[in-house]
C-alpha cells in the first residue's frame, strides 16, 4: 500500500473517543483531586463529555451505595 493510500485510510476513520480505562482513570483522579493539568486538558478536548458525565453518575452511585452498605453492616452489629 502506497502512503497516499494510507493517509485515505486514515482521513475516512473518525476520530476515536477516549478509553474506558482512561475514563475510568479521570473520574477517580478528580474525585481524589489529584488530576493533572495535563490530563485535565486532555479530557476537556474530548470530542463529547457524555462519557465522562456517565462514568461520574455511575461512580457516584457506586461510591454512595458503598457507604450505605458499610453505615448498615455497623449499625447492625450493634
């Protein structure tokens, strides 16, 4: 393949959005408040933030849900 074939190749693929594992990596750095500058660049680059704002609700959800289990198992075993 020539490398004016490629750069075609390339020009047809749209972009791709970040990771889940890089998602994942933002969303506990922020709720930890570690998150570097660099990398808070980055995420705010993104071409959509649905996957940021999905990824906090459930990692929200999660982390209250977690605290209710634990408030639960010490009240009960008083």
């Amino acid at each position: 393949m020539t490398d004016v074939a490629k750069n075609k190749n390339n020009d047809n693929e749209k972009p791709r959005g970040p990771g889940v594992l890089k998602i994942t990596q933002s969303i506990l750095a922020g709720a930890l408040g570690v998150q570097s500058n660099k990398r808070r660049q980055e995420d705010f680059s993104s071409h959509s933030p649905a996957p940021y704002i999905i990824a906090g609700l459930v990692f929200t959800g999660l982390f209250v849900g977690g605290l209710m289990l634990v408030v639960n198992l010490v009240l009960s075993g008083q």
